[in-house]
C-alpha cells in the first residue's frame, strides 16, 4: 500500500471523539450523537433541543487546518450568491474547526454543519436528475471564476500527476491486486495520452480553477424545488469538467453513462458554454477520472465502498481504457473490450 488513505479507528473511538468535540457548543449539551456514515469521513448526526446538525470528523493525513477554513471560506461565499451550501456552526469561543489531539503525532479535525433537509436524486429515478447535476455545477463554476479568493485560501490541486501518478492524493491504481504487468503497460499507454491531451488543453483560468471535484448525484439535496450541494471536503484547483467526469464515478461502465453525460452537458450549456476543445477532451477526463478511482480502489480495498464495487471493475477498465485508445467513442459506456 503507497500512502495511508482511510481511517483505522475503531466506531468506538470515533463516537469518544464526537462527543468530545460537541461540547465546544454551549447549546449541544447532553445531545443526540449517532453516526450516520463512513467514507473518507465520519459523518455523525447530532440532535439537541429539538434541532439536528451534521457533525463531520475528519480522517487524518488528508486536510490541514487551514485548508479545511478554506473550504468554509468557500461555501459563505457560494451562500451569499444564494447557493444552497452547508453552512458551519461556531462554537462557544468563535471557532468553526475543532482539533482533537489523539497523541503528538496524530490529531483530527471536526466541523459541525447545520443540518440541511432534501432527497437525494437518483439516475434510476430519470436521467434528467444529470441535467439538475450539471445546471448546478456550472453555477458553482461561474462562481469560482468571478471570485476573488482570500489570499491565504489554500486547497488541493487536481493535475494530473496528483489523479493518476504514483504518489496522487487518492494512492497509487497499481495497488490494484489483479491487474498484470500487461494490464499495467495498457494503462501507463492511456496515462501518457491523457497526459498530452490535457496538456494541449491548458490550464487557463477559464478552464482550470476551484471545482467541486467529486459532485455526484450523492452530493445533491433536493428539497421543495431548491437544490442544495453538499460534501466539498475534496474541492480543490482542477480543470472545471472534471467535475462532469466525476459526476459518472464508479459508474462510467453502465450503459445509460452516455445517456447521463448528454443530460449534464446540457444542463450545464444552458448556463455555460461548451466548446469545440471542450468536447475534443472530455475522453481523456472520463478515462483520467475512471483510473483516478482505480487508485482510490487499491488504496480502500478493505472498506465496504471498495468491496461494494470491486467485482469487475479492472475488467470494465481495461476495457474503456481500449475504447479510449480506439479513439473511436468515449470510453464510457458498456464496453466489450475484453
């Protein structure tokens, strides 16, 4: 394994550390404390004097502390655009981050979020729920390129060295235990291509900048005809379409992906314009991304999100990694390459 990516503590040890956490707040006293899931995070919910708030724990080895203020620096600015965004608590000395200190060499952080009602939608539902997903993501990014950032804001970038090199943010695809030295040639073949492709793009402010970065339809809220985007613990400087990239993740191989990034596009399109460049490199994005979760598979091999979608995944991305080198469709989609 290249880099430590989850967190080991026991359920036990997390719930210690949010009831800890909360008694920072003078109004959370004797709360409700109960957790609702873990990811990258733990994510608790928390229900005193009859209101509820979403407490989110942070894994260690990912985020610094400023970089976690940052993130809360973004989404006041989203909120006051009128973007429906998580919006953090302070506690009693004005603190919005909490700090718990397991030992001198390893700590974690906290942030205690107002709780924000909504149904989150499904591609089983209607496609068109991808057409909301891009419509929204573009408001987001027509923001990030007007804003103009606290000059200590800081955040992870996304190139690509940092998806799909050895040492990325997400661990190294090679870690995948059933790909073969053949196997490992094809995709090193598809890295190098994407590579060039991403690098004829550019990185010019209208086209790389602050993105979501993981803004799936498990990321939106929808709530009495108000959308509301939530999780943007990965946001950080990458190009903007990654995010419809993103958007198909663990799921680039089903059938309906075309179906779905045709509806994003034009959600997205009726606030933003695509170009002809635009659409020229959104396969080397699909496939980047798709390798990218390679990475993030080998690295959480023992979660049960990991474990959830393991069986065939290697397969399925060798095959788009073959449609990608055809040249001949986006590699996503039902592939038979293999």
């Amino acid at each position: 394994m290249s880099v430590k990516q989850y967190d080991a503590l026991d359920q036990a040890v997390l719930l210690h550390i949010a009831n800890h956490v909360v008694q920072a707040y003078p109004l959370l006293q004797n709360a409700e404390i109960k957790l609702l899931c873990r990811s990258e995070n733990a994510t608790f919910s928390v229900i005193a004097q009859g209101k509820r708030y979403a407490l989110r724990l942070h894994r260690g080895n990912y985020h610094q502390k400023a970089a976690i203020e940052s993130e809360l620096l973004w989404l006041d600015a989203l909120r006051s655009e009128g973007i429906q965004v998580p919006e953090a608590l302070r506690d009693g000395q004005g603190e919005r981050i909490q700090t718990y200190v397991l030992s001198p060499d390893e700590q974690r952080h906290a942030v205690l979020f107002h709780w924000i009602e909504g149904e989150m939608p499904t591609s089983e539902v209607s496609p068109d729920a991808f057409k909301q997903l891009g419509e929204i993501t573009a408001r987001l990014h027509r923001h990030s390129r007007q804003w103009q950032r606290p000059t200590a804001f800081q955040r992870l970038r996304w190139d690509h060295d940092s998806m799909v090199g050895s040492t990325s943010h997400w661990g190294d695809w090679r870690d995948m235990s059933d790909l073969s030295s053949k196997d490992h040639d094809l995709i090193c073949t598809v890295i190098a291509d994407v590579d060039a492709k991403l690098t004829r793009y550019g990185q010019q402010s209208d086209r790389f900048g602050l993105i979501h970065a993981d803004l799936r339809l498990t990321n939106l809220l929808l709530d009495r005809g108000e959308t509301r985007v939530i999780d943007f613990d990965d946001c950080g400087f990458g190009w903007y379409l990654h995010d419809l990239a993103a958007a198909i993740s663990f799921v680039e191989h089903h059938p309906s992906a075309p179906l779905w990034v045709d509806r994003w596009i034009e959600g997205y399109q009726q606030i933003h314009h695509f170009s002809d460049d635009d659409f020229a490199v959104l396969p080397a994005l699909f496939i980047q991304r798709r390798i990218q979760l390679t990475a993030w598979l080998g690295s959480h091999c023992e979660t049960d999100m990991a474990k959830s979608v393991a069986q065939g995944w290697s397969a399925d991305t060798l095959g788009l990694c073959r449609t990608y080198l055809e040249g001949k469709q986006r590699p996503i989609g039902h592939t038979v390459h293999y």
